[in-house]
C-alpha cells in the first residue's frame, strides 16, 4: 500500500492547482487507480479490493490509499480536504457558535480544543484551516485555559479510520473572548 501511496502523492503533485471541486476529485481518483493498477493482485490477495470492480469498490481503496497517503503527502490531503470544507462552506447556511470555557488543549494530528458549557459538558474542535481571532493561538495556548469564549464553528463529517465509519467533527472557524 506505501508504493501506492507514494506514486498517488507523485501523481497528485502534478496536478493543476486551478482545478477544484469534484473536478479535482475526479483526477486525485485517477492517480489513484493509474498507481493501484500494477498491484490488482496484491489488492485483491490483501484487501479484497477487485480493480475490475473499481466502479463498487473505489471509495474502499481510496479510503486504504488516504490513511496511507498522509505520511508522504499530508500538504496534498489538506488542500482537498480545505477545498471541501470550503465547498461544504458555500452548501451550508453557515457557522453554529458556542459559548464555553476553554479547558484543554491536545496536540493530535491536528491542535484539538476543548470546551465546556455551563452545564459542564465536553464540546471538541478542531483547528483544520484558517481561524478568525484576535488571540495568539501559536505559542500561547496555556495562557488561554479556563477563560471564556465565543467559538464559531462548522460541523463536517469525516472519515475515522480508528472506527471505520464517517462521523462528524467540529471545526473551529474563530475564537473570540466573551
């Protein structure tokens, strides 16, 4: 899987920045099978995944190619991800906000802010793309625990590998003191 994933990444390079939306979608596709096809045997001996059934089985070798991908090209997975965060951005009627206080921040695969509300509840965001504040968020992150704030955020749902299912994340859009 780590050459399939490594020639996707090559190929994924190369494609035109301009191109966006399901058009780019479409091509990553592409990189996938043109990188895929020379191991149809290995696919289908290790992962059951049948190339002559690419059409019913593409989204389950995209999914193995993805988890793989985001060691040698995690740059390339974000741009597509933020493209599609953006096109859900322009689907969607727009931000929820929540008031909370600022009880933990964890540095995951991506930084992983924790709120509570009033009632003590556990609210989870995460910080994918560009977020709207006036805080230093970079390096000061301990200075901001256990004050309160108003978070704007989208909720969008991903593919979660550690359970193998889409589930929804939520996805920080600013942060501003209440």
């Amino acid at each position: 899987m780590e050459k399939i994933a490594i020639q996707t990444c090559d190929c994924a390079g190369n494609l035109d920045e301009e191109i966006t939306g399901d058009k780019k979608t479409m091509q990553f596709g592409l990189c996938i099978i043109e990188a895929a096809q020379p191991y149809a045997k290995e696919l289908k001996k290790d992962y059951n995944i049948d190339m002559d059934l690419i059409h019913v089985q593409g989204e389950d070798l995209g999914r193995l190619v993805g988890i793989e991908m985001v060691k040698h090209c995690p740059d390339f997975l974000m741009s597509l991800a933020e493209g599609e965060l953006e096109e859900a951005g322009d689907q969607n009627s727009g931000s929820e906000d929540f008031v909370g206080v600022l009880q933990d921040v964890k540095k995951k695969d991506f930084l992983e802010f924790h709120f509570t509300d009033n009632a003590g509840r556990l609210y989870k965001f995460l910080w994918l793309t560009y977020i709207n504040t006036d805080l230093n968020l970079y390096g000061d992150m301990e200075n901001h625990i256990g004050k309160e704030y108003r978070v704007s955020f989208i909720e969008k749902e991903f593919y979660d590998p550690k359970i193998g299912e889409y589930r929804p994340f939520k996805i920080l859009e600013s942060i501003r003191k209440f």
